[in-house]
C-alpha cells in the first residue's frame, strides 16, 4: 500500500511538473496574435457583402471598378496560392486576358488592392468581375467564369 502511494504521488509530481514547465515556456515564448492588414486603419476600407452566389453587389462591384478586371490576391506563404497562380497563368496565355497578381506580402500591392478599395479576409481570393472565389478551384472552374466575363 505504502508503495502504490510512493508511486501515485512520484506520477502527480510529474504532471505537475510538466504542467509547470509549459505555463513558464507560453508566457515566455507567446504565440503571436494575428495582426491587422498594414496600414488598413489609415484607408478607409469600405466592407462588401457577397451574396449568396459568390459575387459582389453590382453597385459594389462598379463602384470598385472590377466588372471588367481579373485579380488574384495571393500571399507568399499560402499554400493554396501557389496551386492557384500557375493555373491563372495558363488561363491567361490561353485567353489573352490580362490577370492582376496581387501578393499581399509586398507593401506595393497591398497598396494597389486599396486603390479597388479590397481586402481578403483569406487568400488566395480570386476576383473575377464581379465574382469571388475564396480557395483554390479548378482551371476549368476559373476558365468558365472568365468566359463568361466576356460575354
């Protein structure tokens, strides 16, 4: 009995222990807090609501400029961007239509997607008109819907 006690004990140590160690080690390394995009409290970034296809209000839409533009928003450490751009690429030599690569990651770009007035909550987000897809989609998905831009 004495022994089973030594050794319920020696275990509670040990957790405590354990415990112990971690709470020391998170309040001296903290996980990093998501910080807000560079710079977006000094732009006025107005919200836009996507409806329930996936696209942007027609009123938002024009008044942003982008019935007619094709932008993929992307960042360096995403991986599902790096699915993305190679098939926007093939898409735009295939189609002869010009794609804005927008790399968030890059101070100049952040600024040129303010100037649309846009900010992705997540990328990549590819805009196509007025049209928003959020993740990675097929060539054939992102080819119909520039067709369709067309018509």
């Amino acid at each position: 009995m004495k022994k089973n006690t030594i050794i319920i004990f020696g275990f509670g140590i040990i957790i405590i222990a354990i415990i112990a160690g971690y709470l020391v080690y998170a309040k001296q390394n903290p996980s990093p807090s998501p910080s807000p995009a560079p710079d977006q409290n000094k732009v006025n970034l107005e919200l836009f609501v996507l409806d329930k296809e996936g696209r942007i209000a027609l009123d938002a839409c024009l008044e942003r400029g982008l019935s007619d533009k094709i932008i993929l928003l992307e960042s360096k450490h995403c991986s599902a961007c790096k699915i993305v751009v190679p098939r926007l690429q093939e898409l735009e030599m295939e189609l002869g239509k010009e794609i804005i690569y927008l790399d968030l990651s890059k101070e100049e770009d952040r600024n040129r997607a303010k100037e649309f007035k846009i900010w992705p909550k997540w990328t990549p987000t590819v805009l196509i008109g007025c049209d928003v897809f959020i993740g990675a989609y097929s060539k054939e998905k992102y080819k119909e819907a520039i067709e369709n831009l067309s018509h």
